[in-house]
C-alpha cells in the first residue's frame, strides 16, 4: 500500500523545525546562507523567518557592515532573551540548574552540593525545585518556557524518566522525572536522559564533535558512561538503556569489584576509587577536585600520582581500543572527570590504541577532550527539552504561552 505524500502543511513544519534548529544550533545566520543550507529559494526562506520573527522566536537585523557592494541579506538571530527552557544536571556529587536561552545561551544557573547518602530522590528534586522556582521568577515577565529537560547518573526509562537503577547512590525504580514535574507546578513534562547520552548529544550538536557523524563520548563522575553517536543519532538500544561502556569488562580475573555486582568492568578500573587508590590517597577524599589534584601532582613530578594516572590510562586505552574496533569512530571524547584522567595519561591510552586497535581502523580516528567542559551533560539536558519546539516550533509555543 503506498503511503500518502506529505501534506504542504506537513513540509513548511518541518521546515520551520529546520531553520530554527540551524539557528538555535549554528547560531546568527543569514537569509542566503539558510537558503543554500536547506535548499530552499529565498522568498519560501523569507516567508518562514517572517512566521518564526512574528512569534518571537528569532529576530531578523542587518548584518555589520560586510564590505562588499550591493544590499545585504539579513540576519537571523535567535529570541535567546525571550525563549528559554530548565535544564537539570545531577551528578554524583552535585546538582546544577539553568535557564538556557534559544540558542543555548545560559541566562542563569543555580549550583549546590550533592552528599553521597544513598536514596535521596525527595531532597535531590527539593533542591532543584526550589532552584527553578527562583529562576522563573526571576525572568523577564515576557519570556517564555518551552521545555524541561534533566540528566541524571543513571539508567533511565524512556518517557516516563524512571530512574531504573543509579548504583553510586543506590537509586533503583525512582520516579523522577515525574517527582521533579510534579514540584515545578509549571504543567509541563520533564524529559529525562542518561548523563552520558546526552553528553554525546552536546558534544556532537554544541561541542568538539560538530560535524563528526560517528562518535564515541566516554564521561567520568564516581564511574564512568558512554553514549555514542552512529550516523548522527544516539544508539540507544532496544530498551534506550544501551551504551553503558562503563560496564564492559576489560579485567575479569583480577578486577576490582564494581557497583553493578560485577568485577574489572571499565569503570572500575578506572573510576574516581581505582585513581584515587592507586595514588595512595585516603578514602576520604573524592570528587572532582581530588582527581584533579593527582593530576595535578603527577605534573610537578610526584612519582607516585604519575604511575597512578599510568595504570589507569593503560585500562582506559583497553577500552578505548576495543570500542574503536568495534564501533570505527571518527571521534572519541573524553568528559568529565576522564577530561582530566586523559590530560595525565594520553601516552598509555594512544599506546594501546597502537597495539591493539586495527590499522585501518585507527587511521583517522581523533582523541579529543570534550570542548563543553563540566558544562556537557547541562547542555545536553537543554537540548533535550529543546527537542520538541525544534520539530513543531510555533505549535509548541503555543502550548507554551497559552
């Protein structure tokens, strides 16, 4: 049966889906050069910046003088004042909140500790409540959210944001997402991703990846996670809890034991303990600061703290290496606490990759720290609560605002 083409209501959504994303993602661009990037002629270009610019989603202005003779094509900007989503991203050890702008612009952020003490969904979305309620209010009274967006340091079930399981804080089946929609009052859902996913999403969108199609991004916090990119799109799995390399075994006879019930899983071996241990420092000292501070140590020259970060690197390049034999990516991503585990440890890492990843398959693939910084799993929320106004923007708007 043949299937019915799309209507011409269909196309001009998805084409104001697609000017306002290479907007929101590209930044100010101009009418020309969205004529040439979507293939469109410039009056249907003009017509559809006149309906997303009458909706307040971006502004059209002329260019700063461009030198060159004849009149100038516009440019469009994003609304980054007026149009804005929550985003939410609860780590391990802290919870961060934003106001993102159309075009991922940070209007405003909220920061606090997270103590490692177990379950502790109630006070996890009490703090981020209270966060959002005081960024709201705070917004210009014209503006507008469109989206709620959180990542969260575990495996999470699509649409509903379930956390399945979160093993450094022991938590299994929390309703999260509903909990933390439930206390913003703001009637609208929150969508919720693994913090590593959608890292993978940011870096490829915002960060270091743009452009790369087949990416792999590793990102370290008391453990570590993965999310990769084939062709441009998230795999996900069949249950949307795929990617978890953290949980590839890379030493099943010797391992050190993992919070998943597990033994030698990569982030075992090479998680915030595995560095922390192997550097000699006391149980007491975690975080983000303690790693950095034995990297730190190994470059003044501190023997010890150096052939920690070696025989971490060295487990690290085991993993590396076997995802690019399986995976061939142009890009792997190093982020959070493994952006600073790979800056002490970048030799032991590429030897592997020398020694046991195939020739061809090592030819061009590039190493990179994450460009996004602490900032990667944020931005990734953002998007994610960006995703729906980019596929039906003046729609979703008038959700919003009604």
């Amino acid at each position: 049966m043949l299937k019915a083409g799309r209507s011409q209501e269909e196309i001009r959504q998805r084409n104001l889906g697609t000017l306002l994303r290479h907007v929101h993602l590209g930044g100010p661009v101009s009418r020309t050069a969205l004529a040439g990037r979507m293939g469109l002629n410039r009056s249907t270009i003009m017509a559809l910046t006149a309906e997303l610019t009458s909706a307040g989603l971006v502004r059209e202005e002329l260019p700063k003088d461009t030198g060159r003779a004849g009149r100038p094509s516009l440019v469009v900007r994003p609304q980054s004042d007026r149009v804005y989503v929550l985003a939410f991203d609860v780590a391990v050890d802290r919870l961060v909140a934003a106001r993102v702008g159309l075009g991922g612009k940070v209007l405003d952020r909220r920061e606090a500790v997270r103590r490692r003490a177990g379950a502790d969904l109630d006070d996890v979305v009490g703090v981020l409540a209270g966060f959002a309620h005081e960024m709201h209010r705070e917004a210009d009274s014209n503006s507008v959210c469109v989206g709620i967006g959180a990542s969260y340091c575990g495996m999470i079930r699509p649409g509903d944001g379930m956390v399945r399981f979160g093993p450094d804080m022991g938590w299994v089946d929390q309703a999260f997402g509903t909990e933390l929609g439930l206390r913003l009052e703001l009637g609208l859902p929150v969508s919720v991703g693994n913090e590593a996913h959608l890292g993978a999403l940011a870096e490829h969108q915002r960060g270091v990846g743009i452009g790369v199609q087949n990416l792999i991004y590793l990102h370290g916090d008391v453990g570590v996670g993965g999310g990769i990119i084939v062709g441009g799109k998230l795999l996900d799995g069949d249950g949307g809890y795929g990617c978890e390399l953290g949980h590839m075994v890379v030493n099943p006879y010797n391992g050190r034991p993992c919070g998943c019930g597990s033994r030698g899983c990569l982030e075992a071996e090479v998680g915030e303990r595995a560095l922390l241990d192997a550097a000699g420092r006391s149980p007491e000292l975690v975080g983000r600061e303690a790693v950095r501070a034995v990297v730190d140590a190994a470059e003044r020259g501190d023997i010890v703290a150096r052939e920690a970060l070696h025989r971490i690197g060295d487990w690290l390049g085991i993993g590396v290496a076997n995802l690019i034999n399986l995976f061939n990516p142009g890009l792997v991503v190093f982020g959070g606490m493994l952006r600073d585990v790979y800056r002490g440890s970048a030799a032991q890492v590429r030897s592997r990759i020398t020694a046991n990843v195939l020739v061809i398959s090592r030819e061009k693939v590039r190493l990179r720290t994450s460009a996004l910084g602490d900032d990667t799993t944020l931005m990734g929320a953002a998007e994610l609560a960006f995703s729906e106004l980019m596929a039906d923007p003046l729609n979703v708007l008038t959700r919003a605002t009604s």
